[in-house]
C-alpha cells in the first residue's frame, strides 16, 4: 500500500492497494476466484500485483506464462474483464484493451476507455465505480491456442504511473482470419514512451499520445522480429504546467529486515541515494501462523525487506485488507491475513478519520 499525499484533490482519498484485474486472470495473481497451477521455477504467487510498473526494464510483471490458459475466448463475442474490489483508483485515467500473440512485444487494442476508467465520468474518488468492463472482440481478431490479453492503465490524479496486467487466453475463430489490424498498445511513463502529467481536472489530458499512436498488425503465425519501441517527439508528448505536489510522507521500513527476493516480473533498477519512497503490500497467506509484511522500495531500489507486523491489538482476528485508525488519530493499520501490522502515519498536518468499519482516510485536523 503506497500512502503519498500527492495533490490536494488526493489528500482525502481513501488509502487502498492498486487496481488489478482478476478476469481473465493476470499471470501469478493471488486474487483470482480460479487460477493454474504455478509454472515450474516459480515459487510462489505474486502478492505486489497491483504494484505500479518500474520506469525502465519489462512493462509487466511476468513474462513468464502460466502453466495453461485462464480463458478461452470467441472472436466476434462479448468478453467481461473484471478487476479486483477495494483497489484506489485514482479518480480514474486511461484503460487500453489489447491482444497479443508474441507474449505482448506487439498488442493490439481491442478497446479504449478513456479518461474515466473505473468511473462514470468525472471524479474525486478514489474508490471505483466501474469494476468490469464487457465488449465484443473483433469479428477478425485471429485464432490461437497462445493468445495475451493485456490490460493497460495511466491514473489521472497522484504519482505518474503505469499499471498493466497479462493474461495467457485461447481464442477460437472459426472465418479463417490470419491476422489482426489495430492501433498499437501503448504504455506512458514509462521509458521510451512518453509521459502523462497528472490530470488536475483536464481529462483530456495524455489523449494525443493514444490517438497518435502507430497500426500495429498481429498474428499467431508471425514470427518476424517486433517493432521497435514507437519514438514520440518532443511535441507529441503531453506536457502542462503543474503545480508542485505538496508534502509527501515517507514510511520508513521496519527495522529488524532481511532481504529477500524481488517480486515476480520485477527489474531492479540501480541503486539511489534519494530518499526511497515505501509501498507495503501482504506477500500472501502466511503458513500457519506466520504473517509478513514486505517493504518494497518503491523504482528506486532493487532491496526488498520484509519483518513481522504487531501483534493485533484485540484478540478477535481482523478482516484481511481492513484499516483502522490507531488511538489518537495520528496514523493508521493494516490488516494482514488476519493480523493488524505496524502502524504508518498520516502525512504533516492531516489526522486519520474513520470512514467505515474497514476504511480510513488522512484528511486535514
């Protein structure tokens, strides 16, 4: 979970992990009502799913596909894309829809939705109005046994990042089609792609990248080498005035740590002397009694640490993901797999403020 106060139409949001899509299911993702056995090599699921995309190496988490197909599709035919409840969403952005037949170097959208993706229209919200989306693929979308359903988004308010998830699907088509012509997936910010400054409002914002992006064609039979990276000119790229974000709060990690692997997917970058911002995220059901909470260095580093939360301060066991203000309102705790963690506090100047029984917000005293 990433706490930042990022702009002042964030500042009462409620504080929630990322979103993340659960139908078809994104490769090693813990969340899925179903799901394939884990590939040979992998260890474990991938509890930092819903976690933003690093700036540079991979645009997905894993490359690795799963072990089989988590759905099997009908060119021509409505799909529903589902995503995960209780994810921040961020008063929206753009989705892109995609297809890919090459374990996603090249994607085609399928379909858009943008500016309000997760919402009706307009918001402030960052709890999602909009948690599936169901459209028709294409009549001609191409036939195959190893097809990629990608999923793609840019949030409207808060840090500039990039969200995606990959799902390893089959697709029947019974006219023939050998390949697929459509407007190419694209991923802002991130490298070599050009960026998307936060919305502040103008939800036009970002659109001239998507609508200038180049065709791309896709097949199952094509085993050219993909495209290079589309380039954007100076010109091409989305740039408005900003005004500077206002104070962010850093979580410093617990302090007994051990290091453990990155996540599934994950290309560390190199190491900086900045002052790392924190993302803390479950790492999955603990065996038996053990619970973890991991402190993920958040683009800056390649370290991962991890310790124990607190014990719950009640002898009733919590409900996974809820969050409750701590005495005094000075900051807030997380549930993990039944056990409430360390406590993180609210940013300069801002309380905690119960919303619900399972949610939070700092808003100003």
């Amino acid at each position: 979970m990433l706490f930042k106060i990022a702009s002042i139409a964030a500042l009462a949001s409620s504080i929630a992990a990322h979103m993340d899509m659960t139908e078809p299911c994104s490769r090693f993702s813990p969340y899925c009502a179903t799901r394939p056995p884990l590939p040979a090599g992998i260890l474990d699921y991938d509890y930092s799913i819903n976690n933003p995309i690093p700036y540079n190496g991979s645009v997905f988490k894993s490359e690795i596909q799963w072990t089989k197909p988590v759905a099997s599709w009908t060119a021509g035919q409505p799909v529903t894309i589902k995503f995960r409840p209780g994810g921040a969403a961020h008063s929206g952005g753009h989705c892109q829809f995609a297809i890919s037949y090459d374990n996603g170097k090249t994607a085609a959208v399928v379909h858009e939705v943008m500016k309000h993706c997760f919402f009706n229209g307009p918001s402030n919200s960052n709890v999602a109005d909009v948690l599936e989306y169901t459209f028709d693929l294409p009549a001609d979308i191409p036939a195959s046994s190893n097809a990629q359903f990608i999923w793609i988004w840019n949030n409207a308010i808060g840090n500039r990042e990039l969200y995606t998830g990959i799902a390893d699907i089959t697709i029947a088509n019974s006219g023939g089609s050998k390949s697929y012509t459509g407007k190419s997936a694209i991923y802002p910010n991130h490298e070599g792609y050009g960026s998307i400054p936060e919305f502040n409002g103008d939800y036009n914002t970002g659109l001239s990248l998507f609508e200038n992006a180049p065709n791309v064609v896709v097949s199952p039979g094509d085993s050219a080498a993909p495209p290079p990276v589309p380039e954007y000119s100076s010109s091409a790229v989305e740039s408005k005035t900003v005004a500077p974000p206002a104070e962010s709060k850093t979580v410093t990690p617990p302090a007994e740590s051990k290091t453990v692997a990155p996540p599934v997917g994950h290309t560390p970058t190199s190491q900086s002397s900045a002052e790392p911002t924190f993302e803390v995220t479950a790492t999955g059901p603990p065996a038996e009694s053990t619970v973890e909470v991991t402190a993920t260095k958040h683009l800056t580093d390649s370290v991962y640490t991890s310790s124990a939360p607190t014990a719950a301060p009640t002898s009733s066991a919590c409900t996974h993901g809820a969050l409750q203000c701590i005495s005094g309102n000075a900051g807030f705790q997380e549930c993990v797999w039944g056990v409430w963690s360390a406590t993180f506090a609210c940013g300069p100047g801002t309380v905690c403020q119960q919303t619900s029984p399972d949610a939070v917000v700092c808003g100003w005293a």
